[in-house]
C-alpha cells in the first residue's frame, strides 16, 4: 500500500529561558518576540556544531534579546510549527535552557527586528502560545538552582 502523506521531519533547535530575580524577590524570564509573526517566544534557533546545545541557546540569547550569563543543564523541550520564508514550513522540537542573565546589553545584533521584555514566568507562560513552553515557564522557579 502507498502511503498518502509524507512524513514530516521535526528539526532540532535549542533556546534559553533568561531569567533574573525582581526587586520583588520574584523570578522573571525574558521574552523577546519573533520576526515574523511577533509572538511573544524565547531566544532560540538552529544548532551551532562547534558550540554545542548550550552554547547555541546562550548565543541566540545574545543575538536575539541582547542578554549574556550563566547557563544550566536543560530544562525541558517543546515544539512548535515555525513558519519558513521559503520552503514548507518545519515542526521543531525545541530543547530550553536557564541562562541567569548577568549583563544586559543596550545594543545587540537582532535589537532592530524584535522587541524584549522581562515577565513574571505567570505572565511569560501566558504569553506564550506553545503549552509545553506555558508549563516550562510556569516551572522555571522549581527548575533552577537559587545558589547565587
């Protein structure tokens, strides 16, 4: 029997959740939105071999949101359905991790094609469409560590 459908390949990409404890004593994550459409997302894009999964997540988080630190072992992964210039559109299966953001840049590489913004992880998870991002969000406090 032949098959109707072609089965659709999920893409790998990895993202960082940066995050900073409030004035408040309360947890916030950075959000920036996406060209395309302007959602509200984390920092994330396609692997970078010779960096590696951590390090491709911290440098999208510098070239997306402008925010450099100290990332941590993976927190969860969630997929979406990323719309392609070209071509058909991909379902990616994202990987996150924590990055505590210890500068934040006034000038960095994407600051003219997105916006960024600092959320309570409530606020951020409603933000965001993509429910397994909602709950990796929601469960950020529990997931990093607070030694420093």
């Amino acid at each position: 029997m032949s098959r109707k459908f072609r089965r659709t390949k999920v893409r790998e990409q990895f993202g960082a959740a940066p995050y900073r404890i409030g004035s408040d004593g309360r947890l916030e994550v950075m959000l920036v939105t996406t060209r395309e459409t302007h959602r509200w997302m984390v920092p994330k894009g396609w692997p970078i071999k010779k960096l590696g999964p951590l390090g491709t997540a911290m440098r999208e988080a510098y070239e997306e949101a402008g925010v450099r630190g100290e990332g941590g072992p993976a927190i969860g992964a969630f997929d979406y359905l990323k719309v392609m210039r070209k071509g058909p559109n991909q379902i990616c299966e994202v990987e996150v991790f924590p990055l505590l953001v210890q500068e934040e840049l006034e000038d960095w590489p994407e600051k003219a094609e997105r916006v960024r913004r600092w959320f309570r992880t409530d606020e951020a998870s409603a933000a965001v469409e993509e429910e397994r991002l909602q709950m990796i969000l929601l469960d950020l406090p529990k997931r990093i560590r607070r030694d420093g």
